[in-house]
C-alpha cells in the first residue's frame, strides 16, 4: 500500500473557474504506480473551493462564474462581514456550497475520471494570492 500527501501552491489566478488538473497530476508523478487507488484533493482557504466538471468547453467555466455571482451577490444589505471586501462574504459562501475537496478513483495510474472531466479551481476573490492544496494519495 502507497500514501503519499504533498502540499502544493498554484499560481495566483483572477476570479473565475480554472482547469487545474494537469498541475495536480504533474505535483504527483507517483500517481503512474498506483493501479488501484484513491486522491484526495483539499483546498487550504475559505474563499476559494474545488469542483468537478467539464473540462473541455470554456463557455461552462464562464457560466459557472455567472450563475454563482448571480445566485450570491455582492454587496447584500444582510452581510455583516464585509471588512474584508464586497466579494469577501459572497467568496466565503460559493466554497461553503461547492466545498473544500474532490475526491477520485485511480485506476491503472491515472484518475478515472469521465471523459469530459476535470479538476477546478474556483476562484471567488477578485484579487487572490496563490492557493495551496494538499494532495493525498493512497492505493495499491
């Protein structure tokens, strides 16, 4: 049995849904070994989230982005916590919703995602340092 867990920074990216499955995958070069497994994926921020889903089309990033900026505003009268920024509290909710992680089988070295699949980074601050995730590993 193989666990491996390595922490790794993207680059900082602007607002928006990003494709960061090749820079996951390239971080973990192990991942060739395990024919029977699992990763982990787990974001280290509360204003930024992780998400499964297409990975080919761009337009879907872009209406991902829409539809969250629609659904969770910015600058509602009813947040307290706005200190920070007006897309503060409306980051903090769109992770709460998408959620910190993403899990997937291995399968002969490679996730065994769906073929229109991919790992996003979402990305709800208009100004957002890089971000870090931890990568676990565990298989056979």
């Amino acid at each position: 049995m193989i666990y491996i867990q390595r922490e790794i920074r993207l680059r900082a990216r602007p607002r928006g849904f990003h494709l960061v499955t090749s820079e996951i995958l390239e971080a973990l070069p192990e991942i060739g070994s395990v024919q029977t497994g699992q990763l982990q994926v787990f974001i280290k921020h509360t204003s930024a989230s992780l998400t499964l889903n297409e990975n080919a089309d761009p337009t879907v990033r872009g209406d991902f982005e829409r539809h969250f900026n629609t659904m969770v505003p910015e600058n509602a009268p009813y947040y307290q916590h706005t200190l920070e920024g007006p897309d503060d509290m409306p980051a903090h909710i769109k992770a709460s919703l998408l959620g910190t992680s993403v899990h997937m089988p291995v399968t002969g070295g490679r996730p065994n995602l769906g073929t229109w699949q991919g790992v996003y980074l979402c990305e709800h601050r208009d100004a957002a340092s890089g971000r870090w995730l931890v990568l676990t590993l565990s298989g056979v």
